[in-house]
C-alpha cells in the first residue's frame, strides 16, 4: 500500500516596506515575525521576508510560486517617487495580471490602489490613534468577496487598531500599540492629551479583542478560503525565511474592533 503524498506547503511573500524599530526587535526578533504570527496558518506554510524599502524583491522567476503576498505598512509616502516604492508599483501590477492573491496593510493598500488606477489622496486631519469599531456595510453580496464566507454569519460590527485615518492594523498587539504611543508622545508627534485618549480606547475595548477575527479574515483571503480562519493561540508556526486578485478599496462601513495608528516619517 502506498502512501498518500504530503501537500506541498503553501508559500507566502512578506514585502516589508519598513524597518524594524527597537522594541519590535527586542520583543517580536522583528515585523517578519509579527506579520508571519498574526497571518500565518501554522503547520505547512513557507513565508519568505523581503525588505523591499531595501530594494530586497522576490526574483520575477519566483513570483509563480507564491500563494500569496503582503504589503506592509510603512512610514513612507505611498505616493512617492523613491525607486523602492516605484518598484513595488510594478510588482503589485505583475501580480495582479498573475491574478495573484495579494494583502495591502495601511501603506500597502495605498500602494494597491496606486497602482491598479484607484483614487487616494493625503489625509489632513493628523494623526488618528488608537482603537477603532468598524461596522459592515450590507448588500456586499454582488462585490465577490467570497473569501468572506457567508456574510449573513459576519459581526455587525469589530474593534481595530488603527494608525492614519481609517487604516488598520490587524497584526499589532497591544503592547506595539501602547509602545508605539509612548514613541509618538515622547517625540512630541502627538499632544499627551492624544496619547492618553488612545490608551483610553484601548482599555474601554480590552485592547484589540477581535484581533482574531481580523486576523482570521485576511487569513482566509490569503488562502483562498471560502470562510474565517480564527487564530489558535498554540498553532505551530510556520517556517520562516528572512530571503531577501489584489483587493482594493474598503468592504467595511463598520465592524470588530481593529487597531489603527497613523504612520509618518521616521515612525514604525
């Protein structure tokens, strides 16, 4: 009797658009591993970092390998000119007419509607910190998005974390949330009256408490799921290497809470 052949282990790309700061380092070895703990599934998975705000890009001979891809945030300009960024552009339009699957976060996504033709601009209302309730929209059921599962089953509604004006950040903790804060506070970013209605928000929610169900949500988009894949607290990690249909645009008119920070230059 022969036996059956072990799947091949699905491969992702991390497009890091950032650099890692102190307390990432010190705490998480670095956002490889944050990004790969929050999105990764565990047991049979291959996630390789590219530092792209290094010029570090997967090889285009590679690029058919891949799963999928996720674009970090950044405290770079979406919008700029820098080579690295121009680069990144071009990848993400390589990878959709590849009709690959691919993850924007807070930069990212701008980065994704920047170059598949959408519309963005700069936002003028300063920094918006801390964590926020995002409701769903209904009527979603025509825009394709099964990946979402049975959209009668989603929450009304979800806390993030949030950094820029309605940009979240499902991979951060609370703890990078508060240590973030603490940076932004001590570098005269934001006003203390700013910090501390940030930490406010967190501990009226708990922190991001539905950390999972974001988490869950772009894990079943990477995958190609049809429902939510929550997080399990003793997953076994996936292999990580430190190797040097894009959605755009927002489902969401409210939902669980997610964490949300506002990025700028020289902040990670």
């Amino acid at each position: 009797m022969t036996a059956a052949a072990k799947p091949a282990a699905r491969r992702y790309a991390l497009l890091l658009a950032l650099w890692d700061s102190d307390y990432a380092k010190k705490v998480y070895g670095g956002y490889c591993n944050v990004f790969v703990s929050a999105f990764g599934a565990g047991e049979g998975e291959r996630w390789d970092c590219f530092r792209v705000i290094a010029g570090e890009f997967p090889a285009p001979e590679d690029l058919a390998s891949y799963d999928g891809f996720v674009v970090s945030g950044s405290p770079h300009d979406a919008h700029g000119d820098e080579p690295w960024v121009r680069c990144l552009c071009a990848l993400v339009q390589t990878l959709h007419a590849m009709r690959k699957r691919v993850l924007g976060i807070c930069f990212g996504h701008q980065v994704l509607c920047r170059a598949l033709g959408g519309r963005l601009g700069r936002a003028r209302g300063g920094w918006d910190v801390g964590v926020r309730t995002v409701t769903f929209a209904q009527g979603l059921d025509h825009l394709g998005l099964e990946f979402l599962g049975d959209l009668e089953d989603l929450p009304r509604s979800a806390a993030i974390v949030e950094v820029h004006q309605d940009e979240g950040h499902p991979e951060y903790t609370t703890d990078i949330l508060h240590n973030l804060i603490d940076r932004l506070t001590a570098q005269n970013d934001i006003p203390r009256s700013v910090g501390d209605e940030a930490r406010l928000t967190a501990a009226e929610t708990g922190g991001p408490d539905d950390r999972a169900f974001w988490t869950g949500l772009c894990k079943s988009f990477l995958s190609g799921g049809g429902g939510l894949q929550m997080s399990s607290p003793r997953a076994l990690a996936p292999e990580v290497t430190g190797r040097p249909a894009a959605v755009v645009g927002s489902c969401f008119a409210g939902a669980p809470a997610m964490v949300q920070l506002a990025c700028r230059a020289g902040i990670n």
